[in-house]
C-alpha cells in the first residue's frame, strides 16, 4: 500500500498468514486437481479443524513487520480463529510500541464454515493457549472479554450457523 495512502487509512485489514489448512489444500489440488476427491478430503478432514499457521505463514508474517512497525496502532482486533491470532501475533511480537497497543479478540470476526478449517478449537482451551505469558502469545496481552458477549463463550460460532443469510 502507498504510505501517504496508509496515513490517511482509518483502519488496516490484514487477512491471515498461510495455514496448515492452505498448505494441505494447496498440495492436494495441484497434485489431484481442484475438487478432486483429495482436495474434498481436505476440506471435510475432521483433523483440519481451527489450524494453525503453517511455518510459511509465519516468515509472511514476520516479512511484514517492517511496514508494519512503521504505524502507530490503539488497537488490534482479531478473530478467534488460531490462524488469525497467531497472524497478529507474529505480525506485532516485536512491533516497539506492543505494550501500549490494545488487541482485542472480536468473536463476531469469524469465518463462514466452508470447510472444516473453519470450526473453531474450544474457546477455552484458545483463551488458555494465547494467555498473556504463555509461549505461543510473545508478548502480547490479549483481550479475550469479548468471547463472553453471546453468554457462553463455546457458542460464539453458533451465531454464524444461526444466520440464514449466510
């Protein structure tokens, strides 16, 4: 993006780094073809649930944080999805103002389930593994409150199978 563009930007989206669900996908479809029956098996695979970046989508994240650290973000939303978190994380790990940026895990920023990369780990089970001082947050404190507006956290995707139009 053009910096003088960036300045006047009122918000930036950044969509997550490469997944192990992209490099499965990815492998099956230039090796069987698109909507072959492995690259169907992929997306139905139940062990395809909620995955974590993949180490490419790892070193994007990290190419990025240059531009990145060039900009002086309040606040960072992000989706509950494990990909996502782990993109801000390793997108803003070693960004020199962390401390005093805001990321804030918005459960209405979810996926529309496609494939099963698009089910969600249990909630719980997330908030503890992306906990402030845990290995896999580096640094950043995260705000999970979020996760309780719909009443019980394990339902927030329930909201995305509840919504006819989509």
């Amino acid at each position: 993006m053009d910096p003088e563009e960036l300045d006047k930007a009122s918000y930036v989206l950044i969509r997550h780094g490469f997944s192990q669900f992209n490099y499965k996908e990815l492998i099956a479809i230039t090796e069987h073809g698109e909507r072959s029956a492995a690259h169907i098996a992929v997306e139905l695979d139940p062990l395809g649930m909620d995955p974590e970046l993949h180490p490419a989508g790892i070193v994007q994240c990290e190419a990025h944080q240059d531009e990145l650290h060039k900009i002086d973000y309040k606040i960072v939303y992000t989706s509950p999805m494990q990909r996502c978190l782990m993109t801000t994380i390793h997108m803003f790990k070693n960004h020199p103002n962390k401390a005093n940026i805001k990321f804030v895990v918005l459960p209405f920023m979810r996926e529309v389930y496609s494939t099963t990369n698009d089910i969600a780990i249990d909630c719980f089970e997330m908030m503890e593994k992306f906990k402030e001082g845990s290995d896999m947050a580096c640094g950043l404190n995260i705000d999970f409150s979020n996760m309780f507006m719909y009443g019980v956290p394990d339902l927030w995707q329930t909201y995305t199978i509840a919504d006819v139009e989509k």
